[in-house]
C-alpha cells in the first residue's frame, strides 16, 4: 500500500540577540562574531560596531536605529521585523549596542520571539556602564573608596524618592545616555544631600573618535558640561578622583580641588 508523503516542513528560522559593546569591534565576544558571520540578516541600531559589519558577515543588513526623540523604526515595529523574517526561514541577527539587558530592552524582543513560536537566545555583551568609564581610566570600584555602583537610565529625569535613594547608597553612580537630564539630576542629587565637591565625569563618544572626558564637582558639572552631548556616560564618586590620582594627572585634581572648595558650603 503506498504510504502517503509527509509534508515539508517549513523553514526553521531563529533569532539571536547580540550585544556589541559600546560600538568598538575589537570589544564584540568571539560568540557575537560567530553569530554574526551565520547570520542572514542583521538588524542594528546605531550604538552597536554597524562600521565593521560588512567586513563581519555577508547577511543582509538593517538599520533601525534610534537616537534620543527618533526612532527610525518603532520598538514595535523592530520586533515585527525580527519575527517575520525568522518565521520566513532567516537566521537573524538582532545587534545592539552594549548588553542587551541592560536598558537594551531585550527582554521585550525576547518576549515577542517567544510569543511567535521562535527559538531565540541572548549573547552578552560588553555594557557601557562598565567600559567606557575603563577607557576614562574610571573603575568604577575601588578598594576604601567604592565597593558598589549603581547604573541609572538617564532617558527621563529621577523622582526625589530615586534622588535620595542613589545619595544614600552612596558608592559610584553611572549614568547611562543622561546628558539631557543632567540638570534635573544634579539639582536632585544636591537637594538629597549629596556634597556639592562629590568628582563627576562625563565620557563622550567611548571608544570612538573624538572620545571626551569632561570632570567637575557636583555644584558645577551643569555648566562644566554644556557643550557636551549623547552618546555618553556619567560617572559619579569618589572613583572619579582615584582615577586622575592613577593618572598623574596633577593639573587636572588640582583643578578639580579647585572647584571642589570653591563649591563648600554652596
């Protein structure tokens, strides 16, 4: 009796969640490369190492990057993207910009592969709130000076509650993607009783050309600041002044004291 042919299967796509770094190639993990390089189509956001994709993979390549107000593809939209093209048979790529589970909202495109059905899994990667205070010469902690560290989002300003909360934790404070709210922060962290000489570091464009570091006291950082901007990580603590002591920079801590007594009592 001749026996009935099963039908094909579909396509077997899935999805892979890379994090890149903070956008230097020398910093993806050997997994996110392997990822990468079996990968049929990449979607990435402009945080992640984009320059060097075309000399990692020959996959198809998509920008959906945001920057702070716009986003050229929804998060919504993203997810939709991502889900189509594994259930098209793809072997997708999703690349992001630091870990994407830190602020990377990875747990929400996780989520949406799950809710379609898809195999996905998560490759860590190198998170700015870690590397790109390295490459200022800022640990962000110091045996006697700092045995913990706080990462905050800086997208949307803090309550009073989050304000005191951070100041008295105490230990290091980092601060990603918080130029526009650096104001708010200050003045909150100033009103929680936080001293006005606390070190603050501002890193512009870690690992990348035109790398900045700018240091003030607490009391001053607004204006020290004001010509800075996104992308950028803010390091609060006593690390800050560890850092130029390991540095030999005495120019520089001699200005920061300078400021600091400047700012006592304000």
């Amino acid at each position: 009796v001749p026996v009935a042919a099963e039908p094909a299967a579909g396509p077997a796509g899935h999805v892979t969640l890379v994090g890149g770094g903070p956008g230097a190639g020398e910093l993806l993990t050997v997994a996110a490369v392997a990822a990468l390089r079996d990968a049929d189509v990449v979607f990435y956001d402009r945080l992640a190492p984009h320059q060097d994709l075309p000399s990692l993979t020959t996959a198809e390549l998509v920008d959906v990057g945001k920057t702070p107000g716009h986003h050229k593809v929804s998060q919504a939209g993203i997810e939709e993207l991502m889900v189509n093209a594994a259930q098209a048979g793809a072997n997708v790529v999703r690349l992001k910009g630091g870990d994407p589970y830190v602020f990377g909202r990875g747990g929400e495109e996780v989520a949406a592969c799950v809710r379609a059905g898809l195999p996905v899994r998560v490759i860590s990667g190198v998170t700015s709130a870690v590397s790109v205070p390295a490459a200022a010469g800022i640990p962000v902690t110091h045996r006697e000076v700092s045995r913990l560290f706080t990462v905050v989002s800086g997208h949307a300003p803090l309550t009073e509650d989050e304000h005191r909360h951070l100041t008295g934790l105490g230990g290091t404070i980092v601060v990603l993607m918080g130029i526009g709210t650096l104001h708010q922060l200050a003045a909150g962290l100033r009103r929680a009783g936080m001293r006005a000489d606390m070190p603050v570091a501002v890193i512009e464009r870690g690992y990348q050309p035109g790398q900045r570091t700018t240091i003030a006291a607490l009391g001053g950082i607004t204006a020290a600041a004001a010509g800075c901007g996104n992308p950028a990580v803010l390091v609060i603590g006593e690390v800050v002044r560890v850092a130029e002591a390991n540095r030999g920079c005495d120019a520089a801590a001699a200005e920061l004291d300078r400021l600091a007594a400047s700012l006592v009592g304000a």
